[in-house]
C-alpha cells in the first residue's frame, strides 16, 4: 500500500501504447465524474486505465474501477497543491521523456506511419498528448517528494521499531549472495580493428556516392536496438550518449552528413545527423565491433585461469588481483565486489544473478574460487572470461536487525512517509473543492473524505 500511495502506480499516471490504442479504437461516451480542485477526472480516464489493467492481468480485491476512480483523484489533489505551491518542472525533462516513450512506441508499432495509423492520430498530436500526462507525472512525483521528503529516522528508532514489531510482521528475507569478481577480455588485434574501419570507410563512401544511410545500418548494423529502425536513435541530449560518440553527434552542423568514425567502449561508429534541436540531437548510426580471433579467445582464458591459480595458492589477494589485473572498471577498484543496480547494495538474490554466475554458485562454498567461464556483456556485447569468489552468502530467513538493518530501516522509513501522507490527503480534502457524480458516491474508498 504504500508503494502504491507514494508512487501513485502506472495505471494512474503511464500512458501506454495499448492504452492509447484503446482510446483511438473505442466509443466511450465521455463525462465528467468529479472535480478536484480545478481538475476534472473524465469517465474516459477510468474506463482506459480499468482496460489497461484487465490486459495486464490486475488480480485486485474489490472493485478495481473504484480503486481506479480514487488514484485519479489523489492525482488531481496532488496536482492541484502543486499549483498552489507554484512547482514547476523542467521542459526539458519533460521533452527527453516525451521522447524516449515516443521511440518505444514507434519501435513497438514497427513505424512511425503504423503508430500514426493504429493511434488514428499525426505524431506531433500524439507528442502533445504525452507531454501534458508526462508533465503531471512529474509534477505529481515532485509534490510527493515534498511532502514526505523529510522522513529521517535514528538509530534509536530503529531498534524500537524492531522491538515493538511482531517477527510475524517483518518480511521474508530470500537467499542473498555477495559476489566478487574479476573480468578478462580477449585482446583484439590490430589487423581485425583496421578491417572493421575499412568497413566503415565503404559505408562512408556508399553514403556519398547516394547509398540511403538507412538501409546501410539495417543491413550491416552490430547496435540490435537501433538497426531496425535504419540506426535512428531518436532525440538525445548529450548526457544520454557516451562522451566520444556525443562530442562528434553534437559538432555536426548539416543533416545528411555523415560524420568521421568514432570509437568508443561498444566499437566503431559512423554517425548521419538527422535533425537538431536546441541541446537535443536525432541522428543514424552504424555500429560494427571488432571480434577477438580464437587465438585472442584461449589467450584470455589462460590468463584468468592463471589469475585463479594465484589467488587459490595465496600469492595474491583476490582483492589485489581484481584491482591489478580485472579489466571491469565498475568493480576493479572495490576488490571486484558487484553491485547491484537495482539498490546499490552488495548483495544479489538469485534471481537478480546472471545464469552463468548462478550455475557457478551451485558448486561453490562461501570463500571458494571459481575456474574461468564465458560471460557476455549484454551491454557492449563482448564475450569475456570472468573468474568470481562467492564472499558471503546468507540463507532465506526472517528479516533481523542484524543481517537486515538498513532493510528494517527502509521499513521504518515508508511506514513514516505512509503515516505523513495519509495526514496530507485528510487535510487536503477538507480544505479542497470536491465534487463527484451520484454514480461513483457509493464505491468503498480508503479515504472517506472525497464524499462531501
């Protein structure tokens, strides 16, 4: 519950593709079935959202039209103190995530003529449309942050919460693992980079000769995600790209050229500017990666499993080794210890562990060292020998104190933030215009207050 109170869900705030292609494809008669404030909550917004979630499978117990009817609700009171309070977000934020879902819907749709076909509206109407849920999205993210943003709790509080909680109460806590490693790439040589650039130089050359940049990058394209679309990327701004490929995507000035080649950490690029604006960039682009020959490949596995050999004999430190020798610039400098990125923390359930890793750690005992196995960056899609030491594991149990502080912390904390919330919404209705239809007076609210 207070997951969803404080993050007010997707149903409420998302618009979706499906969604919007149930708006363009229905026939709703439309009405208005409250006002909040200034802002009305349409039957329209309920019905699609209440689509939305049947599609999605919702198992909600009670009537999830009411339930949906009173997230809109909460929104509009949100967005309505958020006039009051004079917050404003930024257009350009805004923009960039108008953007991204734009790119999504397009890649998803297959086209931008499909999308604009199956939405039975032009793409800058659809943009205008997200920009004003997108707007309300972060102007209600922002007044929820407001007002709970100052929830700190102490040590103190922390283990009377503890104390004073039933064990029956707390969370089930899964299996964790904390997980070291070190990554060995194979070596790529110089004579397989100068045929990937030569490659490229073609391509340059197709391109200038009336070759459509387009086709060239469906064809030949190494970057999965773009390829389809003809190596269109969508508009960027320059902290969304990698700083080699976005110094040379900003410098270009004339749509159509197409640019030098760019190394950077995913290969070699050559980049088509297709349009420009302001402190965003759409362009085109060719990825080709230089790939290690099998030579490069043994070399790389004898050399981490020469790295396992040391540390196994305790000639060196796993910690030493990972800084001396792992080629993982984001665990090299921690003694390889892998972070998760869902919550920065050091440790991993199992289901957030890659399988490779995980079929390791069926064999393994806390303190052991693994023989080296093939791994592949899915982000810049290279193979890669990695050599990893289970450092810790803790077996499911009942959240405790110990094991689980900064778990019981974060408990603690949203328990705070629910309580400060719920004080909110009460106050608010009372000191709020609120209005809604005879139909909807009966549904079974959490909050009574919106029955005036």
């Amino acid at each position: 519950m207070v997951q969803l109170k404080l993050q007010i869900t997707a149903l409420v705030l998302g618009i979706v593709l499906s969604t919007s292609a149930l708006y363009a494809q229905s026939n709703i008669i439309d009405e208005v079935i409250a006002v909040v404030g200034d802002n009305p909550v349409l039957l329209s917004d309920v019905e699609f959202q209440h689509q939305q979630a049947m599609m999605q499978g919702a198992n909600f117990q009670g009537d999830l039209k009411c339930h949906i009817f009173e997230q809109l609700l909460l929104q509009n009171l949100l967005l309505e103190q958020a006039k009051l309070d004079s917050i404003e977000v930024s257009e350009n934020m805004v923009i960039m995530q108008v953007d991204r879902q734009i790119n999504e819907f397009v890649n998803r749709a297959g086209s931008k003529e499909k999308l604009e076909e199956w939405l039975n509206k032009p793409l800058h109407r659809i943009k205008s449309e997200q920009r004003v849920i997108v707007r309300n999205q972060m102007l209600t993210q922002q007044m929820q942050s407001d007002i709970t943003g100052g929830v700190k709790v102490t040590p103190a509080e922390i283990r009377a919460f503890y104390r004073n909680t039933s064990p029956d109460s707390l969370p089930m806590v899964a299996s964790q693992y904390e997980i070291q490693q070190i990554t060995i790439f194979p070596k790529i040589d110089t004579e397989e980079i100068e045929s990937v650039k030569s490659r490229l130089r073609d391509f340059q050359r197709q391109v200038a000769e009336g070759r459509d940049f387009a086709t060239l990058a469906v064809l030949y394209s190494e970057d999965q995600g773009s390829a389809a679309r003809g190596g269109e990327l969508g508009f960027m701004a320059r902290a969304e790209l990698v700083p080699e490929f976005a110094q040379v995507a900003f410098n270009m000035q004339e749509p159509g050229r197409v640019s030098k080649i760019v190394e950077s950490e995913f290969g070699y690029h050559i980049i088509q500017l297709i349009e420009r604006q302001g402190d965003r960039v759409n362009v085109r682009h060719i990825l080709l990666r230089p790939k290690a020959k099998p030579e490069a490949i043994m070399a790389a596995r004898e050399r981490a499993d020469s790295i396992a050999g040391l540390i196994r004999q305790d000639s060196i430190s796993f910690e030493v080794a990972a800084l001396k020798y792992s080629m993982d610039k984001d665990t090299r400098i921690n003694g390889g210890l892998m972070i998760n990125p869902y919550d920065n923390s050091t440790k991993f359930e199992v289901q957030m562990i890659p399988p490779a890793i995980n079929r390791q750690l069926e064999t393994m005992e806390v303190g052991s060292i693994s023989d080296p196995f093939m791994m592949k960056d899915e982000r810049l899609g290279k193979d890669y020998f990695s050599v990893i030491k289970l450092k810790s594991k803790t077996d499911a149990h009942r959240a405790n104190i110990n094991d689980d502080y900064q778990l019981i912390q974060t408990i603690l904390e949203n328990k705070k933030r629910e309580e400060i919330f719920n004080k909110w919404i009460v106050t608010k209705q009372k000191e709020s215009y609120i209005s809604i239809s005879p139909n909807w007076i009966n549904c079974q609210f959490e909050f009574s207050g919106w029955n005036k």
